[in-house]
C-alpha cells in the first residue's frame, strides 16, 4: 500500500476503519479498499496514481455535504453524487485534517448502521441505547 506524505494512508485508513464494530474489507473498483458494514459500504479509499494522494469517500448528511463540497480538497464524491447519494470525497488534508476525517468516517459507518435492518442492527448490537 502507498503512503502519502503525512496524512493518513492505506495503512492508517485500513486500521481506523478495522477498529470500528462488525466491519468487513474488500478490495475492489481497481483497487480501491472498501469499508462495509453488514455488507454495506461506509467508506472507500484509493488513490490518485498521478501523486499518489489517498482520496477517501464517506457517506455524510445534506447538510455536510451542503459544507463539504465547498471546502478546498473535498468534492462529491465521483459516481455516488451523481446517483443523487449524499457521498463526499476528500482529496486532499487541505482543509479537513485526519482527526476530522476520522470523525466523519465514524459518522459515515453510524448513517450506514443506521440504515440496515433493524434485525440486523439488534443481532450485532449496532445502534443500541445503553
């Protein structure tokens, strides 16, 4: 896996979202390493092969979206938001640093949870009061 200068990489990216409950991992699109839960996809990472620049995708709110799309190094995502999907892509730690990422990535992961059956929420204990 490449690493891109100090922001996360493959490497980083692959542990934060393994760390998160019931998470599985694939690697597919050309390449690109993708984050489900229950099956359903909470974050993608791949790369720009013209500088090696870790772009991740994550599912977000209309109105983070709204925000993010703005914002120097952020776009919509490629493919989903043109399906209408509320997707954002970071392409750069321009403006949204790795700590930040990581909180919209744990969002992204919480959105998809919360959007599976709720069967399948009770059985992995996903989205449960205290």
């Amino acid at each position: 896996m490449r690493e891109a200068g100090n922001s996360m990489n493959g490497e980083t990216y692959n542990a934060f979202c393994r760390s998160l409950p019931h998470t599985s991992h694939v690697v597919q699109w050309g390449g690109a390493h993708v984050w489900k839960v229950a099956g359903k996809v909470f974050a993608i990472g791949g790369w720009n092969d013209a500088d090696e620049q870790m772009f991740v995708t994550f599912k977000c709110s209309q109105m983070i979206c709204d925000m993010l799309k703005e914002m120097p190094g952020c776009r919509p995502a490629p493919y989903l938001a043109s399906r209408g999907m509320k997707w954002i892509q970071r392409t750069s730690p321009e403006t949204m640093d790795d700590g930040a990422l990581r909180e919209y990535l744990k969002e992204s992961y919480r959105l998809v949870a919360l959007g599976l059956p709720k069967k399948v929420q009770r059985e992995l204990g996903l989205n449960q009061a205290p």
